[in-house]
C-alpha cells in the first residue's frame, strides 16, 4: 500500500534528537519512523555527521523528500531539514551556526508561506549568549508566521527540571528573549520532560521544545503536539500534526509481492465464493470484489504488519516508561527492560527494512526508497 497520498492534508513533523546518524541501524530506527506516523516534514538534530552523502539520507527519508543541512563540528552538532516534494515547496535556505531555517508552504493550500526553523543549541554555557543571539538573527530575518523547533539545552522555568540544580542567568536570558521575540510555547502532551541522563535516579529536563509566532498559529489552529518514545537516543522524539481535521480514508491498492506468499490463493478463493440473492451482475461482482479487498488487507495485516506492530509496542512501552521516570525511580528489572527494549527497537526497525528490501528485489531500493511508484508499476 502507497505510504502516502499525493494530496496529503493532515501533514506531520517529525522532531528528534538522534545523538548521531552514524549507524546502519540509527537510519533504519528513522525511516520506521517515518514511515510509521507518515510524516511530511523531518527535523533531526546532533546527526554527528561532518559529511553528508546522499546516499545515507535517502536510505533515511527516500528519494521522495528534498533537504537542507548543516554540518556537525567534530563528533557533535548536525542538523537536517528534510520536506516530502510533492507536499512542499520550499524556498530561502539559511544555514547558521545554531540553526537551518527554510521557508515552506504546502501544496495542497492556499495558505501563505512560513518559516521553519530548526535549532540545536550549545552545551558549553559560554556559547549560550552566541545562541540567543541567534534565536534574534532567525526572527529578524523570517517571515511572520514562524515555527522554531529542536533541542535548544536550555530551559526557562523551574518546572522544566526535576530537580532543584538550576542555573537561574541562562534561565532568565531565554525567557527574556522568548517576551522579546513574542514567541508562544506549543503546548506538549504526553510528558513533562523530553531528555534524561538514563541513569538510575535520572536527571530530566524539558529541552526538546517548539515556539511559534500568532501568524503561525492563526494558520494552524488546530495542531497537536505529543511525545514518542526515546527509543534509540536518550531524547523523546516530538511529533507535531499541523491539522487534526480528518482526512479521506486511503483506497485498497494491490501488493504485487502478495502472490508469491503462502496462502494467499486460499484468501482470494475463500472470499470470492459468496451467495448473495436477488441481485444483478454488476453488484454481485462489486460485492465480491469488496469482500477480496477486505479479506487481503486482513490476511496481510496477519503475514505483512507483525513486524511494525511489534515496533510500535516496543516504543509504546519505552514511552510509557520515560513517563514514569518522571514521577518516581524506575526498578532495576525496570531499567534492564527498558535498556532491552531499546536495543530491541533497533533490531526490529533492521528488519523490517530488511523485509522491505527482499519485497522489492530491485537494485532501485539501494537509493533508499522500499516503496514507490516505480515498484508498483
């Protein structure tokens, strides 16, 4: 089945932390990701990567998505701003020190341009000041419906800690640039805080964060953001859904790879054998056609979606267990479990890319695309 439509309306922003982009198993826990909330707009930081080649970012995201990107210095830092082609369009690429902003607007709108910046600021207190300064440079220098997002390692207020070790200057200074620029905070739901220390009594601080301007929100009045599971990092990826309206449910479409699996001649024959009375030709054949649908998208769901499933338990539980660190000391067998789930995550997301690539079987899949339109032709 297609990932995504070609007129896409519910269009998702996918944010994280990844703490390095350097492993074949970090680019496959990604594109589970993204292929799994069907995201538009991906925003990785600290990828570690000092070059970047083609090839590693589509076997992230696909030949379907466009990027910018900034380069880490030495073994930190990175940024990669990543849109879905015939979902945006996208214009003015900046890349600072701190930040990669790009102006977008959507295809399939008739609303105006925005701009999308994405941050990863400094661990080092002293280059902090460079940093804020910064957030002033991006704000002076976008359009009025702006969106600024990442992990800013900073905090400005007590309750974005869950301790009391707080450094109360560069909690001021963000605030005081965030009343200047007349920023908003997007609202989080899911968890408090956004990054732990992992270890046995952690130390969690909200850093992963997205700030907007009024413009911004007059266009997207209904978003939502929420949390994910850490998974892989020890950040909790951020999910943003621009619209929450509901969209068109997506049509039955045909998987070429279903005839040489085991049982499905038992499906199609079982589903198309039906009696049904007092109707004509036409609507007997309608009715069968739509019971075969149905009956392929369950048996596959059974034989195909075990693999993602299992994913999306596995991330589930990591999620619900950041939560609770947030509140209390996890057990020890708590601890292990988690740490297992996590190494887990990565080997399922491994294999289901494994999967997608014995599907194809075509040398296409090397440029990092496991479903596209030229493998359904």
């Amino acid at each position: 089945m297609s990932l995504f439509n070609q007129t896409m309306i519910n269009h998702k922003m996918f944010i994280w932390n990844v703490r390095g982009l350097n492993s074949r198993a970090r680019h496959d826990a990604v594109r589970e990701f993204v292929t799994w909330e069907r995201v538009s707009l991906i925003c990785q930081v600290e990828t570690k990567l000092t070059a970047l080649q083609p090839c590693i970012l589509n076997d992230i995201m696909g030949r379907a998505f466009d990027y910018v990107s900034l380069a880490s210095e030495g073994a930190s830092g990175g940024i990669i701003v990543a849109w879905r082609q015939n979902a945006w369009t996208a214009s003015a690429h900046i890349c600072r020190h701190f930040s990669v902003s790009v102006n977008l607007k959507a295809v399939d709108s008739s609303s105006s341009s925005w701009t999308l910046a994405v941050v990863y600021g400094p661990v080092d207190d002293q280059l902090k000041r460079d940093f804020l300064g910064e957030l002033r440079m991006i704000h002076a220098q976008s359009l009025q419906a702006l969106l600024v997002c990442g992990d800013f390692n900073l905090i400005y207020q007590a309750a974005d800690k869950n301790n009391d070790r707080l450094n109360l200057r560069t909690m001021r200074r963000l605030r005081r640039a965030i009343d200047d620029l007349v920023l908003e905070e997007l609202y989080l739901h899911g968890r408090l805080y956004t990054w732990s220390n992992e270890r046995r009594h952690p130390t969690m601080e909200r850093i992963d964060r997205a700030f907007e301007t009024v413009p911004w929100l007059e266009m997207y009045t209904t978003h939502h953001l929420r949390t994910l599971s850490s998974d892989s990092s020890d950040h909790a990826s951020l999910l943003l859904q621009l619209c929450m309206e509901p969209c068109a449910r997506s049509r039955f479409r045909f998987e070429p790879f279903w005839v040489r699996m085991d049982g499905f001649l038992e499906t199609i024959a079982q589903s198309w054998e039906c009696q049904v009375p007092n109707v004509d030709a036409c609507r007997l054949l309608d009715i069968k056609f739509r019971r075969t649908a149905k009956a392929l998208q369950s048996w596959s769901m059974l034989k195909v979606g075990s693999i993602r499933s299992q994913l999306f338990m596995t991330r589930e539980i990591i999620a619900q267990l950041d939560k609770a660190q947030e509140s209390r000391a996890l057990a020890m067998d708590e601890l292990a479990w988690r740490r297992e789930l996590k190494c887990r995550s990565l080997g399922l997301a491994s294999l289901a890319r494994t999967i997608a690539r014995h599907w194809s079987r075509i040398r296409y899949l090397e440029d990092g695309d496991a479903n596209t339109k030229f493998f359904h032709l």
